[in-house]
C-alpha cells in the first residue's frame, strides 16, 4: 500500500485505508460523527481496550461511509481518542476521495 500523503500515518491504518484527499485538516472545529460516546476513551492507549470496546469502534467504523473516514479518523485524533490497535492491523483495503 502507498502512502498517497507523505505525512499521512498519525493514525496507524494505513493498512485499511489508502487516502486519497483529506478533509480540511487545518480547521480546529471538532466534528463529531454520532459517536460522542468514545470521548470516554481519551486516556485509553491504542492496545489498552477490551474486546467489548473494540466493538464499539468496529461498529462504527464498519457502519460508516467509506467516504466520512478520513473525517472520522481526524475527529479522533482532534478528540485525543487512540484507534484501537487491533483494529489497525486489518487487511482490508478503503479507498477514501473526495
């Protein structure tokens, strides 16, 4: 998988997701994606969730459109929420454009 970005990796999912265009990164509004209940998570470490909160996060993300991830994934990280580990080393691929 190419990194079509050069910084792009904060997040760790470059194994599931190629993205080809980001939202607008530079703005410092958090959007929240229906998922205010993972603000609980803001301490957590990326291997430090139990199964039953990797489902949370799985749901979502397998919920979700392809093309709000990239945008997730950035809410995430604006929110200080680490994506589960686990969950970073699928090996499906999402081609995210906008």
């Amino acid at each position: 998988m190419r990194n079509v970005l050069g910084n792009c990796g904060g997040c760790g999912l470059l194994t599931i997701c190629e993205i080809k265009s980001l939202p607008d990164t530079q703005s410092t509004e958090i959007v929240y994606y229906d998922d205010e209940e993972l603000d609980v998570f803001k301490t957590y470490a990326s291997d430090a969730y139990s199964e039953q909160e990797v489902a949370q996060f799985r749901e979502i993300l397998d919920t979700m459109q392809a093309s709000d991830i990239a945008g997730w994934m950035c809410s995430l990280q604006m929110r200080g929420i680490e994506f589960p580990a686990v969950l970073k080393k699928g090996k499906t691929t999402i081609e995210i454009s906008k």
